[in-house]
C-alpha cells in the first residue's frame, strides 16, 4: 500500500463585513515570501490567484508593509472585496474561509470560490 503524500494547502479568509482579508504566512511561503505579491480575481473560473510580482505590476502589494496579527497578514481594501463579492457571489456579513493549491511551476496560488471550497462563519 502506498502513503499518500499530503499536499500543503494555502489560505485566506475574506471578512466581508470588516471588507479585510487575511492570509496565513504559511501561503506566502508557498510562493516564496516575494518582496511583492497580488490578487487577480477570475470571474469565469471563480476563482482568485495570489502571485508573486513586482514593484511596478498593478496592484502590488509590498509585504513587508502589510500588517501582521498572529502570524497572518492582513489587509483592508473596499474595492478588492467588492470584486470578491460579485465574482463569488457571497451574501450577508460573514466571514467566508477559503483553501488554495499553490499553482505548479508558479509562484502563485489559486483558491476557488464556490460552494464545496468555502466555509462561511459569523464572527
């Protein structure tokens, strides 16, 4: 019998009353820990990426200066969550826990947004 290999998973968590967003650190290790990173969100395969960038791509966000709590990131932004909201279609206030894959041969990270992947509490 083989052992099966368990892949690391990434996370985040979309507050969407606070319009925050957190993020393990263990996520961006799996992309490295890049100077820069951003979100690209996906509306057809509902979906968002985190992926390493650079200084000058639009969007970027420099780690370093995004605050910490607990070993997380975070960072508020009215207008990312508002794009989360429509591509996803989450209702209410809750917080809405999210589980990516690192994409193979990038440094990015890819979370899908639909019914089986999330998990909606109220904080």
């Amino acid at each position: 019998m083989q052992e099966k290999k368990l892949i690391p998973s990434a996370g985040l968590t979309v507050d969407i009353k606070k319009h925050r967003i957190r993020i393990p650190g263990r996520t961006f290790r799996m992309i490295n820990n890049p100077d820069y990173f951003r979100f690209l969100v996906n509306p057809k395969a509902k979906g968002i990426v985190i992926e390493r960038c650079d200084e000058k791509d639009k969007g970027a966000y420099q780690l370093s200066k995004v605050p910490t709590h607990k070993g997380s990131y975070e960072l508020t932004s009215v207008s990312l969550i508002t794009e989360i909201i429509c591509c996803a279609g989450f209702l209410g206030t809750a917080s809405v826990r999210l589980v990516g894959h690192q994409i193979r041969g990038q440094d990015a990270v890819f979370f899908r947004m639909d019914q089986d992947t999330k998990c909606m509490t109220s904080e």
